[in-house]
C-alpha cells in the first residue's frame, strides 16, 4: 500500500462521518460511491496531522500534512509532497480501506520520504477511529497510530479569498483558463469595518459590505477600468453580477460560497490572513 494511501484512507474515513449511506461490499472493501455509517463527527472538517508512531517509533511530520473531507463520500489528504485521495467503508469506529482514486506521484525524500513510507506501513486493513474534543485518532491492528486535531474553520472577515470556482444555476464549474493555461487572479476580502476589496479578476474593486448570519448586502461596487484578455474579463462580468446588493453566503472550513436568489455565485478558497 502507498503512502498516499493511507492519509487518503483517513480523509475518507472523516467523510464516513458526514453520513452518507450505501449497501457495504461483502468483503468490507469502499468502492467508489458505497455510502458508510458512523455516528463520529468527522466531516466538514480539516484534520492536520500531530503525530505518527508506527512499531513504537515517533516518525517526524513534515508541515502541512492534513485530511481535507468532501461530503460525498471522497477524501483528499495533503503529506507535504503528493496529494493523495481513496474510498473507503466504515463501520461504528472501524475503517476499512478500498478503492483507490488518483493521485501525484511525486518522489520524496528525506523527511517527507520517511513519513510516506511510514504511513504507508501503518495503514493497512482496518483501523481504528476515536474523536474527542476535535482531536482525532487513528490506530491499526498492530499498534501503529496517527493523531490529528481539526483545524478551526477560517473566519469570513480578515481572510483572504482566492476566487476558484463559478456557480450558474447551481452547478458548479471550474474558473476558465487562458492559453496558458493559467486562470485569471480574483481575489476579495472583508474587513471589520464593513467593506469588501479584492481584484474581479481584471480590475481591482471595493464595496460596503454589510454581513449578517447567513447574508452580505454589498453597497455600489467602485472599480478600475482597464480592458484586461479572456477569460479575465469573462469572469470579472460574472463576479460583478454576484457582487451586486443581497446575497447568501456559507462558509465550509476554508471554503467560502456566495449565491444570489437566481442561483449565480461563486466559490473562493481562505488564503493567508490579512493583517
């Protein structure tokens, strides 16, 4: 079993907790889009990874290394060089790993070499899963363990979003590439004072922005006026008719999602904060 393996295994297993259900394969093996059952709450959340022990040795974790969970039954997991994803089944607090999805093939050396590689010896089978006060644990058969604690989800104001994808009638689709195959730079973020600033992915641009629990009312948009290439003023069009009086909002850990009442909208990805 690779290292990408095991870390996908428990990015699914958080999806397990979100509760989507499907008939278990009768040798315990997830295949893509089998449901799982668990009461843990392990969804909606991101896991960074404290520590790894494999035969009663502390492996050393590099930075970043984490779960990221997707509600319909996938998982992505980050090991600080390839990213990895898979599906599994769970049953109560037993996981059991299965169908394999794809992943970077990056090769890896030292530090992060030896925590894939360590990863890959600890996940294998069944595994156990304990929550307690968002700290989450993973243990084999054999004893090896990981721990990971849920990162708190990125505040809406004073994060920096990164523009990443469009919504049209509630479907989503990915943002439109260039010839080279680059997308266009769009960016926003909400201040304490109660404005909205950022760039639509060609023009830079400010507004009020008047936020409530679920709403952002946003006052006349303020823009530059340069004529930028394709797709960049493309998507400037489509974030301007977002960015225009009430809309709902909804923030999922480090994912934000703004939609108006006809169902256009955008989703953005939490950044490094603004200081």
């Amino acid at each position: 079993m690779t290292t990408v393996t095991a870390l996908t295994t428990l990015a699914l297993l958080a999806l397990a907790g979100c509760g989507a259900e499907s008939a278990r394969e009768s040798d315990g093996a997830a295949k893509a889009g089998s449901a799982v059952r668990t009461d843990l709450p392990l969804t909606d959340v991101r896991w960074n990874v404290e520590s790894l022990s494999v035969d009663g040795k502390k492996i050393a974790v590099p930075a970043g290394a984490s779960l990221k969970i997707d509600s319909k039954g996938e998982a992505s997991a980050e090991t600080g060089c390839n990213g990895v994803g898979a599906m599994v089944t769970v049953d109560g607090d037993t996981i059991t790993v299965g169908e394999r999805l794809p992943r970077t093939l990056k090769g890896c050396t030292g530090v992060l070499g030896d925590f894939e590689n360590a990863l890959s010896d600890a996940f294998d089978g069944k595994i156990k899963a304990k929550v307690e006060d968002r700290k989450l644990t993973l243990t084999t058969a054999g004893g090896d363990s990981i721990a990971l604690s849920a990162e708190k989800p990125a505040p809406l104001v004073g994060t920096g979003w990164a523009v990443d994808g469009l919504v049209s009638d509630g479907t989503a689709r990915s943002l439109p590439k260039d010839k080279k195959g680059e997308t266009p730079k769009a960016t926003l973020t909400f201040t304490k004072d109660g404005t909205v600033s950022g760039n639509l992915g060609c023009n830079g641009f400010s507004a009020s922005a008047k936020i409530t629990e679920s709403t952002i009312t946003f006052g006349p948009l303020k823009a530059t006026r340069k004529m930028c290439p394709e797709p960049g003023m493309s998507v400037e069009r489509e974030l301007m008719k977002v960015l225009d009086g009430k809309v709902t909002y909804e923030v999922h850990h480090r994912e934000l999602t703004l939609k108006t009442a006809d169902g256009e909208g955008f989703s953005a990805a939490a950044g490094t904060p603004v200081k």
